[in-house]
C-alpha cells in the first residue's frame, strides 16, 4: 500500500473535500482523485462517498490503521534523520498543559528552547514524527507506577515529577469545606470534561473502576487554556479534577485535596532514543533528582 495514497485519502476524509485535500498536500485535485482511484482499485473497494464526502464503512475501517501506519513512518523517518544530522542547538518541547510545571520552570534555559503547549493525545506523536525535540506528558497514576502511552515509536521515557491531587469546587459546594475528599464520594457528580487542558472524565472514571462510557458531561471545554478551566469549574459549571498546585492557584472556587484513592498526577518525558547537544542538557534538568 503506498503511503502517498494513504496521506491523500487520509486528508480527503479528515476535511471532507477534494480540493482541500490537494490544497493541504500540494497536489492538484485531479492527482488526489487520482489517489484515491488507484487506492481504492488497490483494495477492490469503495473508500469514498463522493457527494457527499466521507468514508465509507470500509474507509473508516481504514483510517483506524492509516493514522498508525503514517505516524510509525514518520518516526522512522524523523529517527533516520537524528543519526545523520548534527545535534540542533535549538530544543522544541511539546509539553502538555498540566506537565507545565515548577518542574519545568525550574529546569528551563534563558534561551534556546520552544516551549509548545498541545493537547496531551498529541505530545507523543509530535516527538515521534520529529515536530518536536522532546516532549512531557501527564495524567493519573498510582505512586511510583509509568503512565499508560500510546505505542506510536521507540521512545524513551522517564519520570520527572509526582504531585498531590485536588478536586476544584465552586464555593458553597456542599463537600467544599471538608479537609480531602474521596474521589468514591464523587460517583454521581457534574463533571466539566477537558481532554486537552485538565484530567479527561474517562480517566477519573477508569480510576473509580467505573464500566461502559461515561455519561454527557456537565459541559465539554476543548481548548488547553488551564486558567479558563479552573474559571469554568469555580462558576459551577462542572468538577475537575487538578493537581493541587494548579487548583489552589486558579483564583476562584476550592482546592480540595483527593485522599483516595492513592493516585498522583504524574509527568513523564519523552525521549527519541539518546538525545544529543542542547536537548541532552535539558533532559539532564529535567530528570535530575533533588
């Protein structure tokens, strides 16, 4: 299968158009129809609805592998690459929101370094595919355990910093004046989901042993602006759950420690293999123990 007519169908799906499709890649819209033609003879089966435009229930079942399959291509080829170019004095770091931390500040040259603030889901991909140099990632873990990544390349990861969990009420919250709260207490409760700036409801969902989807939320915010979350929260428009340090500076509302059960908001760095020149030195900041 060439990968050339798997990035054309891919983007012809994604923006549900031909012409945006061929503007995206640099292609004429004649050469992606073409694409999309000897892919779909390869495969001896429709991809495509043309009007309108989005896969078929086989298309679909291909964009579940091409998405994959073209990442591991881009790392391989982003990781050829690092053996045969000299070490960059600049460092480009994904890092998602809640991994931008005292942590970090702290470890941060005067200059020299991109700092890029991206949804959690695409800080792996970004180091894969060679977009950026290194990359953090956060989320809910037991004390001491790795977080659960997507296997998208050969990275290296290391563990930075484990912080103290918080639960962020709007003020008159019936359970705002207790000390810590259980997270079992909370079952029931508005969550505000945000997948990109906070803790996903999935995730609080899958640490309460809770099956099957999770239920509408309060309300979805899909931006990566943590300020704005905390804001939403403390107006009542639904929980989040925070590290302590991010819920105790959000200027509004009440940070309530979470005392079970025994989870941390842990941050992890992601290394493409043995990094070189400027990224090594970061790398050494970062994972040095106090």
């Amino acid at each position: 299968m060439d990968p050339h007519l798997l990035r054309s169908f891919v983007a012809v799906a994604r923006l549900g158009s031909f012409s945006a499709a061929a503007r995206s890649l640099g292609y004429t819209q004649s050469a992606v129809s073409q694409h999309i033609a000897t892919l779909e003879g390869d495969l001896r089966a429709e991809l495509l609805t043309r009007r309108p435009v989005a896969p078929t229930p086989v298309g679909a079942r291909l964009l579940e592998h091409a998405g994959p399959l073209l990442l591991r291509l881009d790392a391989a080829r982003a990781d050829v690459a690092r053996f045969v170019t000299a070490p960059a004095a600049h460092v480009t770091l994904a890092a998602a929101p809640l991994a931008v931390g005292p942590r970090l500040l702290a470890a941060l040259p005067a200059t020299g370094v991109t700092l890029r603030v991206v949804a959690r889901a695409e800080v792996s991909a970004a180091v894969a595919a060679g977009d950026c140099d290194l990359g953090l990632v956060d989320g809910l873990a037991a004390p001491s355990d790795p977080l659960r990544l997507p296997d998208v390349a050969p990275l290296t990861v290391a563990g930075v910093d484990e912080e103290e969990l918080a639960v962020l009420f709007p003020v008159g919250h019936p359970l705002a004046r207790r000390a810590a709260v259980r997270l079992g207490d909370l079952v029931d409760a508005r969550w505000l989901d945000a997948p990109d700036a906070g803790i996903p409801v999935a995730a609080v969902r899958a640490a309460l042993g809770v099956p099957g989807p999770a239920p509408a939320p309060a309300l979805r915010y899909d931006g990566t602006d943590t300020r704005a979350l905390c804001t939403l929260a403390a107006a009542g428009h639904g929980l989040v759950l925070l590290p302590l340090r991010v819920a105790r500076t959000a200027g509004a509302g009440v940070a309530v420690p979470l005392s079970e059960p025994r989870l941390v908001h842990r941050t992890e760095l992601l290394t493409p293999g043995t990094p070189a020149g400027a990224a090594a030195g970061l790398v050494r900041r970062l994972t040095a123990r106090e």
